[in-house]
C-alpha cells in the first residue's frame, strides 16, 4: 500500500468492506486504537480529540465501555472466525486470510461494523484478531501491535511474522511500526550503533537553538546533522544561531526508556558544560521526551518545538518553570504516536500552543522535512 496523505479521512463505516487507501488507513487506525481502548492504557480526552474521533464515527465506540470478563485466546477467535486455520506453523512465508482481497475485506467490515455497533469487546477482539491476516501491510501491523497486548502470544509465532515486515520494501508508517514493535520485543540487532555524546567544557557560545532527535531505530537521523541536515540549514537561514559545532548533541536513540533516561542526564549535563540553560530548541518523537526528563536534573529551556511528540506525562513532565513556552507541531491521529500508545495533546495546564497539520494518520517524520516547513509556513514559530 503506497504512503497517502489523507487530509478528509474516511469514517469507519465508509471504510468498512473497502480497499481504497484511504479506507485502510481508517481501519488500521481502528486496529491500533482497540488495544488502547480494551486495556485502557489512556483516557480519551489524553489520546485523541474527541472531534478526530468524531471524523472517524469512533466516539460512541472509544467512550463505550470496554470490560469484559472474558478471558481472551488469540487461537480459539481465530478458529472461530476461520475454521481449519493453517497459520500456526513455525514457517510463515507471508501468507494472509485463505482467499481473495475482495472477500477478506468485506468479512473484515462485516467484524468490524459489529463491533462498533455493539460496542463489545469480543466483537473488538475478533476484528484485531481478523486484521493480523490482513493482506496490506499497514493494517496487519497495526492489528499484530494490539494483539501483542491483548492476548498471550508466543515469540515464536510473532518472530515470524515480524520477518515478513523486515524482509519487505514497505511504506514509511508501516516500516516504521514493525521496527517498534521489533525494538519493544527483542530489543535492538547485535550491530546497533550506540552513540555517547562528548560532553567536553565548553565556554557559552552565542548560540540560542538546538536540535534534538527522536528514536534511532536503523539509520542516522541525518535530519538535524550540523552542514548536512536538511532541517538543520532550513533552519539555520531563520535562526543564524543555531548550534552547529561539531560536539552538537546526539543520542543513541534507543527506543526503551532507559536509554531516554540515560539520553536525559546527557542532555542537562550538555547543556550546563556550554552554560546554554535557556536556549530555544526543537525535537522530534522522543526526542522531546528526553528534553523534558532533562529538566528533572536542572536543564531549563527558553521555546521547545516539539515535532511528533508522543506525551506520555506522568514519566516525562518537565519541572515546573523549566520550559517558557512549548509550540507542539503533529499530524492527526498519528498513527507512529498511538502505537507508542502517546498522547498526541499536550495537558492544558503546560500552557502548550499547537499547529496541527492536515495530514491524517501518516507523517510523523514529515514534520521534520522542510517541504513541510514551507508547506505551511512554519518559520513562524522560530521567532
């Protein structure tokens, strides 16, 4: 399934039973939001607006109530939805439901309808469950991700499919999702590049901005890289003194939160060595996460742009005074932020002003592209 930009998304009963893209994007983030509702990993008013659930035809269905005495097993809804399933094997070669696209996805909606018209959790479970054999990558990775935490399932069974993902040329949210769910189950791969920043004395430079970067899960993220970064020289033309020395600050981007933690007391450590406490900064995912866990060891800071930040509040809340003003920019219901199970909103007591794009579900690198920047004219907020 190519990436698309959805700026009117579809409602979960126009998408039902389709196989448009912009049908499946609704769908998956269907599959994503199940595990949070059913498990109650949030509340609504943390995790979405209630008018992008309104879009969606998802409210009624997300503030229902999802307890359930039921003791869910991955297999048993399977054998029900398909008797004589033959997916449970140690090889798995990519195969999805046993027949054609068209039928899958009207049987899928059919799973799906039910569920949010009935609100019962079972009939939520059968359509994640449904979703993990869907043949487009987008919507069986979202699906896995909730199964993983709505039902017992063998590392083996998920390896196994977590290979058909890595061994694929896929869109960028899907990519991107099967790296964390990789990540979150069997750590980083023997050769992840671990980074230390130099955190040599410095005398305080003139400079009043800096870059933060979220998550390595594979490569460099070149985007803030001093010269070379694409956003670092957009940035630069607005903000001549924007950090550029070659101790710039770097993390190892892991995607656990020891490795934020660590990344944290790197940061305030950083920023006190070059008596930079009060610069302006802007961070991408977790990386704002790290800077707001580094005003707990005394970093402060003056604006923070934060770029598709999953807050997850009660572990990263800065100290309070630590940041004047935070500018969130996202995209609607984010689908990278909902399966780090994040809020996408700042709480209004943080006083955060944000600019949300008119982008649905996918783009959460893209807030960090300068074709983004110009798009939408986000120089604005560097002054």
């Amino acid at each position: 399934m190519l990436e698309v930009s959805v700026e009117v998304p579809k409602s979960i009963t126009e998408a039902s039973g389709s196989t448009t893209n912009e049908a499946l994007m609704t769908v998956a983030a269907f599959m994503l939001s199940a595990g949070v509702r059913i498990l109650k990993l949030a509340s609504p008013e943390q995790l979405l607006q209630d008018e992008e659930l309104d879009l969606l035809g998802l409210r009624d269905w997300w503030n229902a109530d999802s307890s359930t005495n039921v003791q869910p097993d991955f297999a048993e809804i399977k054998k029900e939805i398909w008797p004589g399933d033959k997916f449970e094997g140690d090889r798995f070669d990519g195969s999805t439901f046993p027949g054609d696209r068209e039928t899958y996805y009207k049987m899928l909606g059919d799973v799906v309808t039910d569920a949010i018209k009935i609100g019962s959790p079972l009939g939520t479970l059968r359509a994640v469950v449904m979703g993990t054999q869907s043949p487009d990558d987008l919507v069986r990775i979202c699906s896995l991700i909730s199964a993983t935490q709505l039902f017992k399932i063998s590392p083996q069974y998920l390896l196994n499919r977590l290979r058909w993902f890595v061994s694929r040329e896929l869109n960028p949210t899907a990519k991107i999702l099967a790296d964390m769910l990789m990540f979150r189950w069997f750590g980083p791969p023997d050769h992840f590049t671990r980074i230390t920043p130099s955190i040599e004395p410095r005398a305080r430079t003139t400079s009043g901005l800096m870059l933060i970067h979220g998550t390595n899960l594979w490569t460099r993220p070149d985007w803030s890289i001093p010269v070379s970064g694409p956003l670092f020289n957009y940035v630069q033309k607005v903000r001549p003194d924007l950090y550029g020395s070659d101790d710039y600050f770097r993390w190892e981007g892991g995607y656990t939160n020891y490795a934020r933690e660590v990344a944290s007391q790197n940061l305030s450590d950083w920023v006190g060595r070059r008596c930079l406490n009060g610069i302006d900064a802007i961070t991408h995912s977790h990386g704002g996460n790290v800077l707001m866990a580094s005003t707990k060891s005394g970093a402060s800071f003056s604006k923070v742009i934060f770029l598709s930040c999953p807050i997850h509040w009660s572990r990263y809340q800065p100290a309070p005074l630590s940041i004047e003003k935070i500018v969130s920019i996202r995209v609607k219901f984010d689908l990278v932020i909902l399966a780090d199970r994040g809020s996408h909103r700042f709480p209004k007591a943080s006083g955060a002003s944000e600019e949300i794009l008119p982008i649905w579900f996918v783009g959460h690198n893209s807030t960090y592209e300068p074709d983004t920047w110009r798009k939408y004219s986000l120089d604005r907020v560097l002054i």
